[in-house]
C-alpha cells in the first residue's frame, strides 16, 4: 500500500516542487527519502520564517549527529538539506548551501560488473528478439530502443527515460538532456547506426515528431516509464542473455553506463588520443562537472591483463632470472 508523505511543515509547496524536480530528473523518491524531505519541513517550521529558508545555522544544526546515530543517517540528512538549499538557489531564493565536504565522506566499495561490448551485444540481442508483451505492442520496440541508448551514448536511465520527442533531434544526429544531475543541460551526438535505428524505433511505434512535449519512450499506461520498472525489465535481458555477476545476479543498470565509460576510453586511447584530452572529452560527453567524476568510472578492463603482461615480460625480461630446476 502506497503512504502519501507530504511535506506538512514549513514551505509546503516549495518542498512538493523540490520532490517533483527530483522525481522528474528520474531519483526515486520512496518513503524513507520523502520522510526526510518532510522531518526537515517540520524542523523549519520550529524555527522562525526567514526569507532565506535555509541559514547556516538551521543547516548546521538539522545536520548535527544525534545520540547513537549511524554516520550513514547524518550523511543522509546533510544530502537531503543541501540539495534542497541547492533547489532553493536554482528556483532564485535566497538559501545557504551546506558545503560538499562538509561531515565524515562516505566511502563506497562497491565495484560495478564492466559489461564487455560482445555481451552488451547479447543483451540487445535478446531485446531485439522478445515477442510481443502483454503490457502492450509498444513494450518490445521500446526496450530494444532504451538499450541501444544506454549502451552507445552512456545515458543515465533516468536521463533517457526523461527524453521527450522534442528532444530528439534526428535530422543533426543529436539529443538534448535537459536538467540532467546538478541541473546540467548537454548536447549528445548520436552514431549513423543509432539514428537509423531511431527511424525505425519512432515509425513502429507511431511517434508523432510535431509533438514536442510527449515522452520518447511512452508507457502503455501512459505517461512515461518509470525508473524502477524500466531497470526490472533490462535486468531481465541480461539474465536471457547469460551476464551476471559474480553471484549469479543480473548487474545493475547503471553498470552499463560504467561499462560504456571505460569502452568510450579504451577506444579513443587506441585512436592515439592522450589520455588527458580523452578524460576531458568524456566528461563533457557524460554530463561530468570535471574528469574527477569521469575518473570514479574507469575500472581496468579484465581483458587487458594479458596485454599487460606480454608487455611487462618482453620489458623486464632480464630483471629477473628464470628459475633453474
């Protein structure tokens, strides 16, 4: 059963924007997160208005760890209330954003599952080959189309299922993100393959070009795909296509975006493009604010071991003796 948590406190129609903007940008927004979003509308109606809603020292001390608490769950509120400060600045009110360095930084050990270009083959594929759905004749079509997206131009799920029909320009080859993480806006150019494969995805679908404002990726229901659904289904093709991870699960959606990231590099490094520019071109291309946030996705490709090796051993022959039996 779904709960209607709404933000009752302090600026209530300013908190239900700030949730909208962030559901619309593809951030799931459950319950525990809109509890958060409404204890610090509560925590602002303790305190007296000020034309700022968030000063230092309310951010200061809506953040202060409490009694037994977890370092996860103070972070969890230093997020919430400087996203919302950030939200504030964006719409042109006057608010104090936390700092990003502010508090202990949570170190994260998960390593994503890199997705090799001949198993992302498989996947699509699998999308390719699905037969028609009960949800509706559209089903199939879109997920070969939002696969295809997420492979070629790295995409964030959210960020595509968000595209509307305006947004993707064919005739140039290229899309717009709009108001994409941190409210970024960037341009994608798009291969002959995807554009042609884009043709073909609109006719079947009935796509209508002159309606600017309707979704790119429509649901049966419709309206648009959500997050959560759309991941379920392309895990479901990678199970099909047999590319799992170590124990036997489906990698994350988002895994692809890291796997697109280290392909995108390792074939503009073969192209003889310094690493330095190749970082920066990549970042642009992924909506990064600098290469720090492009670097967080490269992972050493399993295939490049024996590269490394064969060329470690031709190098370093002689440092070491071969050992005499």
């Amino acid at each position: 059963m779904l709960v209607n948590i709404i933000a009752d406190g302090a600026w209530p129609e300013l908190f239900t924007q700030y949730v909208e903007y962030k559901k619309n940008l593809g951030y799931l927004y459950q319950e525990s997160r809109l509890k958060a979003v409404r204890a610090l509308s509560r925590f602002l109606a303790e305190r007296p208005l000020d034309d700022r809603v968030i000063t230092c020292e309310i951010a200061t001390d809506f953040t202060c760890p409490r009694q037994d608490e977890a370092p996860g769950t103070t972070a969890y509120r230093r997020g919430i209330v400087r996203q919302f400060a950030l939200f504030c600045r964006w719409k042109g009110i006057d608010a104090w954003v936390l700092p990003k360095a502010s508090g202990p930084r949570q170190h994260h050990q998960f390593t994503p599952r890199i997705i090799s270009p001949q198993e992302m083959g498989q996947i699509i594929a699998c999308a390719d080959a699905r037969g028609p759905s009960r949800s509706g004749p559209q089903t199939q079509p879109v997920y070969a189309m939002l696969t295809r997206l997420l492979w070629c131009c790295g995409l964030r799920i959210g960020e595509a299922l968000n595209l509307k029909i305006g947004d993707v320009d064919l005739d140039d080859a290229v899309i717009t993100i709009r108001q994409a993480k941190h409210n970024r806006t960037r341009l994608v150019p798009l291969s002959n393959s995807l554009v042609a494969h884009a043709h073909l995805y609109t006719k079947t679908i009935g796509l209508v070009q002159e309606d600017w404002q309707g979704w790119f990726f429509p649901s049966p229901r419709g309206g648009r795909y959500s997050r959560g659904a759309a991941s379920q289904h392309i895990r479901g093709l990678m199970l099909e296509a047999g590319v799992t991870t170590s124990s036997g699960l489906a990698p994350r959606v988002h895994d692809v975006r890291h796997s697109f990231a280290l392909a995108c590099l390792s074939r503009l490094q073969s192209q003889g493009i310094d690493i330095r520019a190749a970082l920066t071109l990549l970042a642009t291309y992924m909506g990064h604010a600098d290469i720090v946030s492009t670097e967080y996705y490269l992972r050493l490709d399993p295939s490049a071991w024996t590269t490394i090796a064969s060329t470690m051993e031709n190098a370093y022959a002689d440092v070491f003796p071969q050992a005499v039996n």
